[in-house]
C-alpha cells in the first residue's frame, strides 16, 4: 500500500478522474437535493432533482401521496452506501 503523507505524488498520479464509486451517487445526490432546498439552482433545477432522486431510485411523479416512503428509501440507501465505503476503506487498510 502507499502511504498518502510519503507518496502522494505517485498516488496523485494513479487517480483516474474518470473511475465512479457507485456507492458514493447517493451520498452525493443527497448534498444535491439538500442544495435545490435551499437554493436556486438555475434553469436546470428540475433536471438537477431528477438526477439526485434517480440516485435513490424514486421519481418524483410518484410522490403526490407524500414523501414519506422516499425518507425511507433515501435512508436505506444511504446506511448502505456508508456500508459499502466502510467495506472498501476496511479493505484497503488490510491489504497494506
């Protein structure tokens, strides 16, 4: 394993911007919904929400009963997203 504080360079230079962690999207996508709450996020506020809520799996048109059952689903998939990235860190620390 490399050590960020000695090698960040040579760790800086193996990063690929291009790699998705899909455990992060939700994490993510809940920083986006909890910025279009407060704040106006341009002509494409709509598009923005849509994306964050698809990180979730929910659609929006399907919460005219309320947002109850998205709370839920949002917390499922975070825990598991935490879960995830605790799983992925933990591996990493024991392959050094």
């Amino acid at each position: 394993g490399l050590s960020i504080k000695d090698q960040g360079l040579e760790i800086a230079k193996r990063w690929d911007k291009d790699v998705k962690i899909d455990a992060l999207r939700p994490i993510f996508a809940l920083g986006h919904l909890r910025m279009a709450a407060s704040h106006e996020l341009g002509d494409d506020s709509e598009e923005k929400i849509t994306t964050a809520l698809d990180a979730f799996g929910i659609n929006q048109r399907d919460m005219s009963g309320g947002w109850g059952l998205a709370t839920d689903i949002m917390y499922d998939r975070f825990t598991g997203s935490l879960l995830e990235l605790a799983g992925i860190i933990r591996h990493c620390r024991e392959s050094v």
